[in-house]
C-alpha cells in the first residue's frame, strides 16, 4: 500500500493555486479529477511532484475501464514496451490488488505498445527489495515504461473501492502498512512509470476521530469482491494497450 494515498485529499490542493493546476469533470455517475503539482507545491501537500489523475466512481460503473484506459494513456510514452508490475501481498485480501490485476491482464504485443508483467509480491516473503526486483527486471526487458499497480490507504473512508488514481510521480511499496521499502519512481528506476492505485484501507482515527488508534487499519466487509472488480477493470484496461 502506498502512504501516499490519494493526491488530492491534501487539504490545500484544490483551493491553493500556487503550483497547482486542478481540472475536474464528471462523465455519467464518474467524476474525474486532473492535478498537477510542481515541486514547491507537491512539498507543501506531502506528495511528489507529478501529475494526478483520479477517477471516482464505482468499478461497475458505465465506461470505467474505457475511461480508466484514457486516463492511463496521458502519462504513459507514446509507444513502447510496458512492464506491468503488481506490488502487494497477494494473501491479504486488501493488499492483493496488484497481484490480482496482474493476474487479469494479458501480455501480448501490440501496434503502439508491447506488454509485459510481474507479480512481485512482498520483500518480507521473498527477501528481494521490491524497487530492486522491479527495476532490474524492467531493464532486462528494456521495458520503456513501468505500470506499477497496488493497493493505497485513503483519508475519507467513502473512498474505498470507490476511486482509482493514476499517476506519473511513483509509488512507495509497502507505505501505506507502514512497511515502506523503496520508491518506484523515474529517477530511481531510468524509466517513466505510471502508478496505478485503489484504496483499500483507511486508518481507524479517520473513522473515530481519535489518535488513538495508532497504525491501525480499516477496511470494508465486501473488500473481497471489491478487490476482484477493480483488478477485473484495471486488467482489461491495461491489456486493451496493446491491441
């Protein structure tokens, strides 16, 4: 899970224009927002600078996976080869979505891209640092961009499996369980990289009000099911790439 969740949550990143650029429109039951954030900006809101795309809306929702894919499009290269990359623990229901994406995509070659993909798993089971497996990986395969999916932790308990984001600023695998092992990012790994992300998990304080409940995580009854839906859609977007 990546700690950090969802970029425009940050209090000031919709009403403070200094090095923010916010766009947002809603298409049938799906609200799409588009921020941008330049270094000083992105410092201030606790993020990295980059580019944010979120999707709000149900999995099932009316033209989720074609909208998803047009979203996914605006930070990947204009052609090349993908390397998708499933980060999380695929035994823990909440943390599974990247295996699980992984799992309903596949890999073929198309006219603008070629694609390719992993299921990494987690360092603590495979004793291989996660940034590492990637990127070594994704330069064997002289991949020109990675496509890293995973599970995120949001503030608003109401976004759970209700928003996807997408992203061309990285991801931290294991952030959001506080398990942080190194970032995927484009300086880190030589590459561009798109992270896509589903929150699954809120912190328990976001639902009670108190700190006092430390690290403790949330999640919703149905997250199983809820899971399934979003890999389902972010298999089939991804896989649609290279057709």
């Amino acid at each position: 899970m990546d700690s950090s969740g969802l970029a425009f949550e940050a209090a000031k990143l919709l009403t403070d224009k200094n090095g923010v650029r916010a766009v947002s429109r809603t298409i049938g039951n799906i609200t799409i927002t588009d921020v941008r954030l330049n270094a000083a900006a992105a410092a201030r809101a606790g993020k990295r600078p980059g580019r944010y795309i979120t999707l709000e809306g149900e999995p099932y929702s009316q033209g989720m996976t074609a909208l998803f894919r047009r979203a996914l499009l605006q930070v990947l290269p204009p052609r090349g080869r993908l390397f998708a990359a499933g980060l999380g623990n695929p035994d823990i229901t909440q943390d599974s979505l990247g295996a699980a994406a992984v799992r309903a995509l596949a890999a073929r070659r198309g006219r603008r891209y070629s694609l390719s993909a992993i299921e990494t798993d987690v360092a603590v089971k495979t004793g291989l640092d996660t940034a590492r497996l990637v990127g070594a990986a994704a330069r064997e395969l002289g991949a020109d961009c990675v496509i890293a999916v995973d599970a995120l932790a949001c503030q608003d308990p109401r976004r759970i499996g209700r928003t996807v984001q997408i992203t061309d600023a990285g991801i931290i695998p294991g952030g959001g369980a506080g398990a942080a092992r190194g970032e995927l990012t484009r300086g880190r790994l030589g590459v561009p990289i798109a992270a896509v992300g589903v929150p699954t998990v809120t912190a328990l304080s976001s639902v009670t009000g108190r700190r006092s409940g430390g690290r403790l995580l949330i999640t919703t009854a149905d997250i199983d099911a809820v899971v399934r839906l979003w890999a389902e859609v972010l298999g089939s977007g991804i896989s649609s790439l290279a057709e």
